[in-house]
C-alpha cells in the first residue's frame, strides 16, 4: 500500500509491501508521486521489481572509488585506469546518483568528452562507466539500470594509412644514429618494430630471457589482448638483438613509453618526417610482411590479430603491385 505526505514544496511517495522494503521517493507534485507509486506496486505483484533504495546511496563517484579500491589493485593498467577514473570522479557525471543514473547522464558525458578528446577514447571510457556499474550490480549487490547498451557510441574516424617511404626511412633511421647524447636504444627499437611488427609496449616490456635466438622467437607474455603470444624474428630481427648492448635490469629497451615519445617526436622533427606516429610503424611492417606472407591466416599469427578485418586495417597494399601480380 502506497501512502503520501507533503514535506515542504515536495511530495513523498512511500510503498510498502510484504516481502520488499519500503520504497521512498519524493516528487514536485502529488500526481507523479501516485503514478510512481502504482508502477511500483505493479512491478512488485508482477515480481519484476527491482529496488533503487540502495542505488540512492551512491552518487557514481562513490562506485568509482571503491572500484579503484577494490577491483583495480594489481590489474595490468591499474595506474592508467586510477588516473582516468579518478578525473571521471570529479567531473559532472561523477555526481550523478545511482538511482537515477540514465542514458541521458552518459550521453551528456559523451558530449562533453568529445570536445576534449578523440572518439576511440571516449568509447573506452564509456566502456569503463559500464564495467563499474556491472561490478557494482555483481558484486556488490547493488540493484540499478545500466544505461550505457542505450547510449550511441561515436563514430570512430578510418584507421590511419600512413607508410613511410624508403627516403623516408632512410632520413629516420639516419638521424636515430646513436652520436654524442642520442639514444642508444631508439635505431635498435625502431629496427625491431619493423622487422616484427610488434607494439612498442611489447617491445618495451621485453626481456632477454623471453628471446629464443636458437628457435628465432619472442615471447610475448602477455599482450593487447591479454594473450601469450610467441612471435617469430627473422634473421635481421635476431641480428639487432645479437648487435645490442645489454641492460643492467635485463630488458631489451630500459626505456619509458615517455622517453620513447620525446625520443620520437625529436628524431621525426630532425628527418623532416610529418604526420608520421610510432605505431604507424606497425602498419608498414605488416605491408611488407605481406609480400613474403600471402597465407592471411599465417600473417596474423604473426600480427596477433584475432579478424582479419582488424588486420585488414594495418595492411596497406600499393595498388601498382597488385596490378603487376594480376599481369
């Protein structure tokens, strides 16, 4: 039975039934107080009720911080994930509360972070806002909506098709010559990224004992993907790394993703290379490993791609030499 009470400018609606808690919620008018009170009573003869009173002790901020708390500690991006959760604590969405946390919320967040920042990443941290409401509905046993399925994703612009010419190249690796104060590891790291087609996170995370130089491999304990991944190295590969000093803490490249980034944006600048990034290496190594692995299926498995349309996006092939091949 539902019973209402004036308090102030503002109608509280209480519902009690045997079997649930009291549902509270206070409404504008008298009018709205009784029609959520007659959905609720209906959802709750129907057993399809599902209460919000202890959603409504949370605002989102408070989930996100328990999620750090809890969830995030010795995850593989733990410190990259506090500082983005940490900043969505702060901002707007943030203070929603949980009982009325709507795809309105989301997608005003969506907005909003659209202007700051490119639309691949605001689809990973509205992935992020999803993973925390399910946690929290799992395993914390807090009963709410999850909102984000209703929210529209932005469209994410066409993979980038930047390949570096030989010219190109040459100037690159030109200026990467390790005189006076340049890096020692930055020719060998962008050689190996060439030759294998390897993230520069992999590549920076490897270590001298995940090198099989008898067997010609990489192992890549754990990847993108979250997957354990043995990359083969071709004999140019395995000759950079014989060529290579080695480091006192036993990876490959003792460097930084930071190091790396200041490292490369100098080097692109001296060559007089634009509009080329890091990763784009990765690109031109799977266009030339192409050639020598027309099977899709073994090229991927070099790759580490799990579809080929994913792969399909790294693959650039030049229209000329297609046309050769056809004769």
């Amino acid at each position: 039975m539902a019973s209402f009470r004036q308090r102030g400018n503002r109608w509280q609606a209480r519902v009690r039934r045997q079997g649930h808690p009291d549902e509270v919620r206070s409404f504008i008018t008298r009018q709205d107080a009784e029609r959520w009170s007659r959905s609720v009573e209906t959802d709750m003869d129907r057993g399809a009720f599902s209460s919000s009173s202890e959603a409504q002790k949370y605002t989102f901020a408070d989930l996100i911080h328990r999620y750090i708390a809890e969830v995030l500690p010795g995850h593989k991006h733990e410190r990259v994930h506090t500082y983005r959760f940490k900043a969505m604590a702060l901002s707007p969405i943030g203070k929603a509360n949980m009982a009325v946390f709507s795809a309105t919320v989301v997608a005003k967040f969506r907005d909003d972070r659209l202007k700051q920042i490119s639309p691949a990443a605001v689809i990973r941290e509205i992935a992020c806002i999803s993973s925390i409401i399910n946690h929290a509905r799992k395993e914390w046993g807090i009963s709410m909506v999850n909102p984000v399925p209703l929210v529209r994703k932005p469209a994410v612009p066409k993979g980038r098709e930047r390949l570096i010419n030989e010219k190109e190249l040459a100037s690159l690796l030109a200026v990467l010559e390790p005189v006076g104060k340049r890096s020692i590891w930055m020719k060998p790291l962008v050689l190996l990224a060439l030759e294998t087609a390897m993230r520069r996170g992999a590549l920076l995370d490897l270590r001298r004992e995940d090198v099989n130089f008898t067997d010609c491999t990489a192992t890549l304990w754990e990847t993108k993907n979250g997957d354990k991944r043995v990359v083969p190295l071709s004999s140019k590969a395995v000759q950079v790394l014989l060529t290579m000093p080695r480091s006192i803490g036993g990876k490959i490249f003792p460097m930084n993703g930071f190091a790396v980034s200041r490292a490369w944006s100098t080097a692109t600048e001296r060559a007089g290379i634009t509009d080329f990034h890091f990763h784009d290496l990765r690109h031109a190594a799977i266009t030339r490993m192409a050639t020598k692995l027309p099977n899709v299926i073994e090229l991927a498995a070099v790759s580490g791609h799990k579809s080929l349309r994913m792969l399909q996006r790294y693959y650039h092939p030049n229209p000329s030499d297609l046309a050769k091949k056809l004769g």
